[in-house]
C-alpha cells in the first residue's frame, strides 16, 4: 500500500491527473490540489467524498483481504 501511494504521488506531482470529472456538479480531478492539501484546505475534497473513500477501503478490508490460513 506504501508504494501505490508513493506512486500516486509521484504521479499526480508530474502532473498526470484522471480525465473528466470526479463528481456531477463539474469538478475536474486535477481541480483538487495534490497532497495532504486534497484532504485539508481551502480546495480540499469534500467531506461527503472522504467518507465514501473510507468506507470502500473498510468494505475492501472486510469483504475481500481476508487471511486464510494455510496459504
């Protein structure tokens, strides 16, 4: 997980961003600014939009990256 987020970093800091818009009221994704500055600050996401982040990591963590044993 370390190195997808260091590589999301890496790229999103060169200046590669997702084309389109992140939501229906027009905002682009390269609108949020890069860094800790996308979850605090002026332009930062959306409460709302981090609470959807979290909860689909936590239904990740709960449905699918399970431990099984003997593996």
């Amino acid at each position: 997980i370390c190195q997808l987020a260091f590589l999301g970093q890496v790229v999103t800091r060169g200046g590669i961003h997702l084309p389109g818009d992140i939501d229906y009221s027009g905002d682009s994704f390269d609108s949020f600014p890069n860094g800790i500055a996308a979850i605090i600050g002026p332009d930062s996401i959306p409460t709302a939009g981090l609470v959807q982040i979290i909860a689909f990591i936590g239904w990740l963590e709960c449905a699918f990256m399970r431990d099984v044993s003997g593996t």
